[in-house]
C-alpha cells in the first residue's frame, strides 16, 4: 500500500484499534509515560533531545533491531516523566517494523514498555494536511493527546498562520504551538504534559450503508471476553475485512471461523463496491481538509530566494554530483586530520597502561593474558573512537541542515540508470552506520525486485565497522603528504568509500539486467527547508554511535580478544621451539644480551606460528598468499565474521604474541617492521595494504548481516548467493591490485 500524501487520499487499509483504559489521575507520584509520535522528518527526534538532554539511554526493542529511546523530563511541578521516542510513523496499519513497534506500544503489547499515559503528537505545521492522518487514527484509538505543532518558526516566515483554538475545538485535544530547534514554546509543553489529559471522542469516519450492515453482521459473530474491549469490536470488523492475512494480532483476537467468513464478506464487497477499501482513508481525508480550512491561513506567500537559488546550485544535474563528491572528500580528509592528535593520546596511554600493568603482574599466562590479549585487542581499537565520532559529525551535520535530502535527489539520478529510485538511497546511506538496519529499512521499498538488490548491496556500503581497519592500514601505510587541498590518506579514505559505492551501484545494474529485471519505480521526494543544525541533537547522536561502538569493544571485541589469546598462546611447545629455547638458555647463560632479545623474538614468532591459530593462518593462507596476505591476516578474516572491527584487535593480539616487545610500540610500527623469517621481507607493505582494504570492501564478512538478509528474504538462497558473489568479487579484486601493482613495480 502507498503512503498518503498532500493533495488526496491514498488507499490504506485500517488499523486494529484496541482501546485501553486511561490512567487513573491522582498517581501524582509515579512518574508519568509519555510518548513522542509523528511521521518520520516532523521534528520529533529533535523535540526528545530537547526535553531530555544528556539524561537517555538507548537500545533496542526485544527481539527486533529498531531502535529503543527513552528518557526523562523533569515536569514544572518538580514530578519526573518517562520519554519514549516511538519510531516515525504514517499510519497504525504496520507495513514494517517501525510500524509495528508504533502500535505494540500504544496497545500495551511490547512487554518490557509500559503503554504511554499521554502521547505528544508532533506534526510539521507546514505539511498539516498530511500529518493529521495518523492523528486522527489516535484521536480514534482512545488515547490522551497533545499535539504539538512543530517548526511554528518556519509558518511565520511564509506567512501561515494556524487558528490553535479552532484545531482545539476540530479534533478535541490540547493544541501547543512550538518550534523544537529553537526551543520555543517547550515550557508550555512541559506543563501541557503534566495535566491530566482526557481523550478525545470523535469520529471522522463515513461508512456507506451497506458497509456498515456487513461491518454490524461480522462485529455479532465476534467473541465477547475481556481483550477485545467493547468499543473496539467495530474496528476489529473493518480490520477483518481489510486483513490480507498476514496479521497474526488480528487471528489472535479471532477465532478461525470468523475470519474465513471476514474474507468471503471481503470479495463479495469487492465485487459489490469495488472502492470500499478507500472509503477509510476518503473519510479521514474529507475531515482533514475541512479542519486544515478552517484552522490554517496561507496569507501572502513568502519563497525562500535564497533557498531556490541554493538548490539551483547544489542539486544541479552536473554541479550537483560534483559538489557532493568535494564535500564527501572534504569529510574523510577532516576524519583522518581532526581525529589523529586524540589517536595518539589513546595509543599512547595505551601502550603506558600496558606497560605499567605488566610491570605489576609476574611474568607468565595471567600477565600475557592482560597485556597481550585484553589491552592489546581492546585498548588498540578503542583507539579509532575519535574518528567513528567525527565521521558521525559530519553525518549529523547533513541530516540536521537539510542535505541529506539533496543527496538522495543527486542520487536518484543515478541510481535511476541501474533501475533503483531514490528511495533506495535512504537504506543505503544507512548501511554506512551499519547493513542491518539499513537493510532493515528496504521494508518502505515497495516493489519486491527493488527490495531485494537493495539488500544485496547494501553490504558493499563501508560500514562503521571497516572504518578502524581502513585507519589502521592507511594510517601504517599512507604517507601524509598533501595533493592539492587534501592529503593522500584522506583521499584513500574517500577512495574506499567510493569503492563501494560503485561495487553497489554495478551489482545493482546487473541484478536489475538479470534475475531481477523489473522498471523504475517512481520516487516523490519533498525537499525540507534548510536549517541550522540542532548542535545538542547532533553531539547526542555522535555520543550514542560513540557509546555502541565502546560497548561492542566490551563485548564481542574482548571476548574475541580472550579467545583469539588462547588460540596463540597454545600449544607452546613443538621441536622448533624447544630448539629455539635452548639458544636462549645458552645466550642468556653467557651474558649476551643482544643474541638473548633477538632469540625472544624468534621463540614468540615460532611458539605463534605453531599455536592453534598460526595454524588456522597456515591452512588458509595458499588460498589468500595470490592477494598478498600471509597466515596472520588470514587469522584476522576468520576473526572478521563475528564482526569486522574484530581484524584490529586481532592483529593487536596477533602481531604483540609474535614480539617480546610489542607492547612497547603501536600496533602501526609493527606492521610497517615485521619480517618473515623465511624470505626476509615484510610481511605487509603498502600495496598489501591497498589489497587487504579492497577486499574488506567488497566481502561479505558479517554473520548478522548474513542472518538479516536471511530473514528479510525468507530464503536462504538470497544470503548464499550474497556471500558467494561478495568473497567472489573481494578476491578477484585483491588479486588484480596486489598482482597489477607488482607487475607495475610497486611492493
């Protein structure tokens, strides 16, 4: 179904409207539950960062990946509220797992969140008559309302002006005027939630006569018991005779009897009146329109000059592209620029921290353990925060200023010539932070065709998780020299980037030529006023993406460490290292110092190679040996499926196992000086580490991505087929860039 939009109707199936019961007033101390609501771009994140700061926490709902955000408000009256920040929504009728979460939460079913006692609608006052869709659904759902009126500022500077009594009287709940960016008028707010709100009752809804026969002969044959309220028996009908069952709330409330009969009523009315299914949606829009009349004054139109005159320029069909490819270059030049005197500090007091901790522990596995294992695999990655927060900056940045949205245009363009629309763009662009909610995000895609290759490219988007890889390689690689306004590990950074972005794009344009032949979809995009960007909302959002990737490195990363430690600490005995312990015992006896640290080497480079996971790394490495690798980065792809920022940690633990004393230097020193004892070479050069950056673009590594797509599809055939032809297009790529640059004369 095809979302409503400003100018008419569009055909959406009613929601299952469960009514519950208002809280009793006179809990004056408990504290209150409010819920944050609107369409998606109505301002509402930004009014929850207003009115809870620094005081949220963040997760996600049981069992899904959609995002969790709570937090608190102190009210006037000194009484605590609860904020959920509900995800943005169109309707109650769930098309995707936003959606879903929406009315779980309003109808009390998400378990581990209590139902709201008062929602705070928040609409853009300048798209009213598009908002005011989903409102009049909650107005029908029974429950306490405010609705906030957002970007009031914008109204004024066009000349709208909105009767707030005349709304009040129309919908029958507490209008506010407010403009969240600003902070104007949140004071009223506050107060408005901390009244007691009653619900409203109207009805905008206009049923043909036999419409409601049929609805008033289904609604008899439904049970009576306890959690079907009353009041909801005639809305559950209508949900019936709507339901392509799919819905497994609806088949809960009914009985199988009741649902066979709902779906012959449906075909016999299809045959009848074949516009019945619309008449939910007409009826809503009639009375939207009536009280967008009779509340909103247009006044003298007032364009914005300056604004037209920007879009000229910057979504332009050829100064556009060329624009947004400056600033995206400018942006990874300044992650690389900005971030690296904090890198140095964190690996700094990293390398100290380790140091000082294995001067206090005796020697033995404990203190390997410490210092080898856990602050060499987690404290080396935790070094990359700095850049993931500025990345996340910029991105904030764009979102807040009204860019972003220029972007997707840019983009549509061309994604139009593989046969995507720009509404492709948005999962896309989400797959930068991480593939699964931005795959996750292809349920707004209509067409299945287009769903799909979406999902199948979403992976090559380099997510947050390639990024410490990429540092670490070009920051032990790349010289820091300047080409024009940028340096050279700025521009590789981009380089990377953009790598995907064009692997996305040709596999789209395959898959759109071939299995997945199927037209251009048509893509409506509303272009949003520019704005200074909310600069509390956009460090609260850098904080967040901080913190996930903090406790990721407490988790998954250590446990990784821990293992990975065992899997290279044992076996530790073999004829070659027992041979090797004896030249020590002998160089140590004799006072040779330097022949005594040059055997301390050579004993942990052995005692490494024979361990569990130098031989995984041997079993590997004919296959990886043509890209340029050798058997410790094989053991960092095998690391890379838990997740892929693990490869840092790994070659943390790796390269300090094989050195006595690593812990002394950055990990970066010790990919540039490790040699291999057989040939006498470098183990990694630059043109190795082009390669392996390559192939960490282009492979499918992630086993939550892979389980995700598994589930979006519900096949495994589209996850096999990813991973084949991701590691397919990786090692082929590695192999033209390692093999072509020695052929070229690079090492």
């Amino acid at each position: 179904m095809s979302r409503p939009a400003d100018g008419g109707p569009t055909l959406k199936a009613a929601p299952l409207k469960l009514a519950t019961s208002t809280p009793a007033a006179g809990h004056a101390s408990a504290p209150r539950v409010v819920a944050i609501l609107g369409n998606p771009n109505a301002g509402k994140s930004t009014l929850f960062n207003q009115l809870t700061g620094l005081r949220q926490k963040v997760g996600n709902y049981p069992g899904v990946t959609v995002e969790k955000k709570t937090g608190s408000v102190t009210l006037p009256s000194g009484r605590r509220a609860e904020v959920i920040d509900l995800p943005g929504s169109y309707s109650l009728q769930p098309t995707s797992p936003d959606e879903t979460i929406v009315r779980d939460v309003l109808l009390g079913l998400q378990t581990d969140t209590p139902p709201p006692d008062l929602i705070v609608f928040v609409v853009d006052v300048m798209h009213l008559t598009r908002h005011l869709y989903l409102m009049m659904q909650l107005i029908e759902l029974g429950r306490p309302i405010v609705l906030a009126l957002n970007m009031m500022d914008t109204a004024r500077a066009r000349g709208v002006t909105v009767d707030i009594e005349q709304l009040e009287r129309d919908l029958g709940v507490p209008v506010v005027a407010i403009s969240a960016a600003k902070g104007e008028g949140l004071g009223n707010l506050r107060r408005m939630i901390e009244r007691d709100v009653e619900p409203s009752a109207r009805r905008f809804r206009r049923w043909p006569v036999h419409l409601e026969r049929v609805l008033g002969s289904l609604e008899k044959r439904l049970p009576r018991h306890s959690a079907l309220p009353e009041r909801a028996r005639h809305d559950l009908a209508l949900a019936l005779l709507l339901d392509d069952g799919e819905d497994d709330m609806l088949a809960r409330h009914s009985p199988p009897d009741v649902l066979d009969d709902a779906r012959i009523l449906a075909k016999r009315l299809d045959q009848l009146s074949p516009g019945w299914r619309s008449d939910d949606v007409a009826g809503h829009y009639e009375a939207i329109h009536d009280i967008v009349a009779r509340a909103v004054t247009s006044g003298t139109p007032r364009p914005d000059k300056l604004q037209d005159r920007i879009d000229r320029v910057l979504t332009h069909r050829v100064f556009g592209p060329i624009l947004f490819a400056v600033l995206m270059g400018a942006v990874f030049q300044s992650v690389f620029a900005w971030a690296q005197p904090a890198m140095d500090l964190i690996d700094k007091a990293i390398n100290l921290s380790g140091g000082f901790i294995g001067g206090l522990l005796p020697d033995g596995p404990v203190r390997s353990l410490v210092v080898n294992g856990i602050i060499a695999g987690v404290g080396t990655t935790l070094t990359f925060v700095p850049q993931i927060a500025i990345l996340f900056f910029f991105i904030g940045v764009l979102e807040e200023s009204g860019y972003m949205a220029r972007a997707a245009f840019i983009m549509d363009r061309l994604m139009g010539r593989v046969g995507l629309s720009g509404r492709a763009f948005i999962p896309l662009l989400s797959s930068f932070a991480c593939a699964i909610p931005g795959i996750m995000a292809t349920r707004t895609i209509d067409n299945r065709r287009d769903r799909i290759t979406t999902i199948m490219v979403a992976p090559f988007m380099s997510c947050s998780a390639r990024l410490p890889v990429y540092a670490l390689l070009i920051g032990a690689f790349i010289p820091n020299i300047w080409v024009g306004f940028l340096t050279l590990p700025g521009i590789t950074l981009f380089a990377m980037y953009a790598l995907g972005v064009i692997a996305a794009i040709a596999v789209a344009a395959v898959l759109k030529r071939t299995v997945l032949a199927g037209g251009k979809p048509l893509y409506v995009m509303e272009l949003p006023p520019y704005r200074m960007p909310q600069w509390g909302s956009v460090f609260l959002s850098v904080r967040e993406r901080s913190v996930v990737f903090v406790q990721q490195a407490g988790t998954v990363i250590l446990a990784v460490s821990i293992v990975l430690w065992f899997l290279a600490s044992y076996p530790r005995g073999g004829a070659d290292a027992a041979h090797v312990e004896q030249q020590l015992a002998a160089a140590t006896a004799s006072h040779d110092v330097a022949g005594a640290h040059q055997l301390e080497r050579e004993l942990a480079g052995v005692r490494l190679e024979n361990s569990f996971a130098g031989r995984v790394g041997r079993f590997l490495e004919p296959a990886i040996r043509p890209l340029g690798f050798d058997w410790r980065i094989g053991i960092g792809l095998v690391t890379s499926l838990a997740a892929r920022e693990v490869m840092v940690s790994t070659m943390a633990t790796v390269y300090h196992m094989g050195d006595a004393d690593a812990h002394s230097s950055s990990l970066r020193e010790q990919l540039r000086d490790t040699l291999d004892p057989r040939t006498g070479k470098h183990t990694c050069t630059p043109l190795v580490a082009v390669s392996l950056m390559v192939f960490y673009v282009l492979a499918c590594q992630c086993m939550s991505t892979v389980a995700v797509v598994r589930r979006e599809t519900n096949s495994w055939r589209w996850p096999i087929f990813m991973i084949v032809f991701m590691n397919a297009m990786a090692w082929g790529a590695s192999f033209v860039v390692f093999q072509g640059g020695r052929l070229l004369g690079f090492s």
